[in-house]
C-alpha cells in the first residue's frame, strides 16, 4: 500500500514528465530533414577560435549523420536536462515536505519504519525515473522510420540506461564536467556514443554518490522529531 | 505478568531548544480506562502524544507503551501496530478518496473489523468516493476516527479529537467512541482542552501544565478528594497554615477564606474551628474548577 500512495503522490508529476518527454523524442525525430539539410551550410561557416566556435564546430561535425544528430540533439542536450529537471521534481514530496501539511503524523502512525517509507518512497522515484529515460529514448527507433531513417533499440536502451544510472543531478556539482569520472559525461555516455564502451567510473562515482545521499537522509529521517 | 499499564511514563523530559515541552512528566495509564489529558494549549499534550507513538523522541526520562520503550524504532512499530491514533490537525491524504483511504489504512492491519466499517461509513454519512481535500471538518474528523477505531486497536491515542467541531458533531464523536469503548476492550487515551467533555466520557485524567503532571487519578476519586471549604469571620480572615495535608489553595477576601483541599475537608474544618469561624460551608469541586484552580496556581 506505500507503493500506491507513493503513485498516487507522484504520478501527475511523472505523467507530465512523461509527455513532455515523449513530446520532445518525437520532436526530435521529426526535425531531422530540417536539420540535415542545413548541415553543408553550417559546415562552410567561419565559426571563429574559441570554445563557442568549438562547440559550433563539434555540434556540425557530430550530426553529419542521423546517429550523431540523434545522441547530441537528444540524449547530450533535451533528455539530459529535461530528465535532470524531473529528478529533481519527482524526488520532492516525501515525509519532510508532508510535515507542514499535517499528513506525516497520519502516515507516522502507521506500523511501519520510517526506513520502509522512504525507501518506498525512493524505490519509487527510482522507477518512475528509469521509465523517464527510458520510455522517450525508445520512440526514437519507433518514430524513426517516419525520416528515413533508422536507430539502433540497444543504443537507445544503453544512452537512456545511462542517464538512468545517474540518479542524482546534485552528482554534477561533486565531480567537475570534463574530469575522467564526470557524471555528465557518464549521463550523455559520450564514450559508448564514440567508441561502443561504458563510462564504468562515471557510472560508478554517481551510484556511489547516490547511495550515499539516499543513507544520509534516511539517517536525516529516522533522527527527525516530526 | 502482563503489565496493567498501558502507558507509562516517569520524569519524562523534551526540550526544543531552550523550550522546555515537558519538565519530568510521570504518567499511569491502566488497561482498559478512558484517560482524559487535560491540558491548556502547549502544556506538552502533543508532544507527550508524539513520544508515545515514535514520532519525537524524549531528552530524557522514560515513556513505555504495552510495556515497550516507545523511543526504540523497533519497538515503536509494533506500538503502532496496537494503536489507533487521530491527530490533532487531523491531516489525512488529501488526494485520496475516503474510500482509498481506508483502503490503504486497513491494509496494515489484520485485525481491521470490516463490519465496523460499514457501520461507521453509514453512521457517520462518509461518500466513499468523495475526496478528502473536499471534506468538511467535521466529516474529516469523522473519517479520522474512523479508521482509528476499525484498527482493531487495544489502545486508541485522540489528540484534541472534537477541536474546531459544532457542537452536534462533538457530540456525535463522542458517543461513537463512547459506544467503541463498550463494545471493544480498548484504552482510550485522549488529549483534550475541553474539560466538559473529558468530564462526559473519562473515567481517569491527568492534568498537565507546563510539562508536569499537577493532578492525576480516577475522576471520580478526584470529585470526593477535591472540596472547597468556605469559612466566613466576624472580622478579617485570618491567614492561618493549615497542617492537615491536601491543601491546594487559599484566598483571603476580607471576611472570607476559601481553601481548597485535594484531600477531604474533615482535618481542615477541625482545625479551622479553633479559629472560630462564624459559618463553615463545604461544597465539592467540579473538574473544570479542580482544572482552573490547579492550573492557575501555577501562575
């Protein structure tokens, strides 16, 4: 029964999530004509030094091809931050956040461990976030015959399990963006994207932060006079 | 031996801060008594409340439920497994339907009386799918109380159960839970302010101020200990200091002097007629003045 009320309590955040993500896959998809056709164009511009012409350049270079388009457009940039911004959302509401309201002393007194319902509570967060990163990722290889095109399910299960396993957004203010263990870089899993392995460090220094995060506030909670 | 007590606590403390909630609050709780735990507003009732049931922990002293040391998490779960409990606010899911509600509250325990339910559901005119969040007051401490009731629980712990109700209503949930208690073996152990109705339904209370217990016992010993004796002079009052034990407090007010004694009036009239009075009058103490006389001493 925690886990439908933690459902009930969470599920019109994850819905929204889950359309706005659907939406934004299919968008995506669907814009690709568009942008390849601008792609010889972008490659005669004069982008200049500097680390904004870089990125110009690395932007052009990395969607010549649909592959490409698809992990920068899609997994490097909208799935990354839209799916950053629902963690954070799907992750609120808990014992605390019930204290002003008056319902924590109703589900205090139920005969259950403060552990159990946020570990509940947790575990459903968790789901509701694998499914985040998941579901999206995988209309791509659905919507993309509709271009003309093809994606691989197993890229769009591996970049999606990816962001996945980076529970924690916090994780990117732990390990600077660009370091051999970066959790963006483990997110967007730009290794898999270039050379077919995993970033294990990244994905490993994430969990560990993520576990560690979720043992402090369960440590937070069971000390709490509610 | 099972403990005949369902609740103890002794030299119980909790500061918040430099906020002092409870000062040594000793409690006695018998199995199968109506508790009433009267108190003004922020005598430490809810937090006594809160410690009992696990949700804040004391900072110093003891407090045991069914035996058991309510401040140990493990112990504390099966505390609430055997209690029904109303909070004071009474803050349930406000996006659940009564009918998910009781769903999920029966859900946890296997003694929940169905057949309570229904009855309850129908006494009290609760509409199953009607959700909380559109619930009035009254209706919501109604649903409150009912599932604490169907529990299937041996000790039921009310905070402030009728606060904020009219009348009818107050009256309504007293009679339910009057009727729960007949028909159940439970202990019913509940906060209140509200000294008619702890007078109503108690068979027990405990007064509490500033976090200490000041009077405790059966209600109706406590109506034959409690006496204001009123001696009328000729003169002045004296001042006289009694030896007989049991004096609670006496007020001068010029040829008058009213005692209040927590221990009969015999001694003190035999040693009040050598001071001569012209007229002695003794005449028993309500609740609400035992209430208003104890608490206001403290001043």
């Amino acid at each position: 029964m925690l886990w439908r009320k933690s459902w009930l309590e969470t599920r019109t955040r994850f819905l929204i999530g889950l359309f706005l993500l659907l939406l934004l896959a299919a968008g995506n998809v669907l814009e690709y004509p568009r942008v390849s056709a601008l792609i010889p164009a972008a490659r005669s511009l004069d982008t200049g030094g500097g680390a904004l012409g870089g990125l110009i350049r690395k932007a052009v270079e990395l969607q010549h091809d649909y592959r490409g388009f698809i992990w920068w457009q899609w997994f490097r940039q909208n799935l990354t931050q839209m799916w950053t911004l629902f963690a954070v959302l799907l992750g609120t509401g808990g014992l605390l956040s019930q204290t002003s309201g008056g319902a924590a002393s109703f589900t205090l007194s139920m005969p259950v461990s403060r552990t159990r319902v946020i570990g509940i509570r947790a575990a459903t967060a968790v789901a509701e976030l694998l499914a985040l990163a998941l579901v999206p990722s995988l209309l791509l290889p659905l919507l993309s015959p509709a271009v003309g095109q093809s994606y691989a399910v197993a890229d769009a299960l591996v970049h999606g399990a990816c962001v996945f396993a980076v529970v924690l957004a916090i994780g990117e203010q732990i390990v600077a963006d660009g370091s051999r263990y970066g959790i963006f870089g483990a997110m967007t899993a730009e290794v898999y994207f270039r050379t077919g392995g995993l970033p294990w460090p990244g994905l490993f220094v994430s969990a560990a932060a993520s576990a560690a995060m979720l043992y402090g506030a369960a440590i937070n909670i069971a000390e709490t006079d509610f | 031996m099972a403990d005949p007590r369902t609740i103890e606590t002794l030299d119980l403390r909790k500061s918040f801060g430099t906020t002092e909630a409870l000062r040594g609050l000793d409690l006695d709780v018998p199995a199968g008594s109506i508790f009433g735990f009267l108190g003004r507003n922020g005598a430490g009732k809810t937090t006594t409340i809160k410690i009992l049931l696990g949700m804040t922990r004391p900072t110093a002293g003891r407090a045991r439920v069914f035996g058991l040391p309510a401040d140990a998490p493990e112990s504390s779960v099966e505390i609430r497994r055997r209690t029904g409990f109303v909070s004071e606010d009474k803050e349930l899911y406000e996006y659940m339907t009564v009918d998910e509600i009781v769903r999920f509250t029966a859900a946890f325990y296997p003694k929940w009386h169905r057949d309570l339910e229904q009855r309850y559901l129908r006494a009290f005119e609760l509409p199953l799918a009607g959700r909380i969040k559109a619930l009035s007051r009254g209706a919501r401490t109604k649903l409150a109380l009912l599932l604490a009731l169907c529990r299937g629980a041996e000790l039921l712990v009310l905070d402030e159960p009728t606060s904020g109700l009219d009348p009818a209503v107050t009256e309504e949930v007293l009679q339910a839970l009057v009727a729960h208690v007949a028909s159940q073996e439970t202990t019913v152990f509940f906060s209140s302010h509200q000294i008619a109705e702890v007078d109503q339904i108690a068979d027990r209370v405990a007064i509490v101020d500033r976090g200490r217990a000041v009077v405790a016992g059966e209600l109706e010993e406590l109506r034959e200990r409690y006496r204001r004796i009123q001696l009328v002079f000729d003169g002045g009052a004296p001042q006289p200091a009694f030896r007989a034990p049991g004096v609670e407090r006496m007020r001068r007010e010029g040829r008058v002097l009213t005692v209040l004694s927590s221990a009969g009036a015999d001694r003190i009239i035999d040693e009040a007629r050598a001071l001569n009075p012209v007229s002695v009058d003794v005449v028993p103490v309500t609740l609400k003045e035992i209430f208003l006389e104890t608490v206001s001493a403290e001043d």
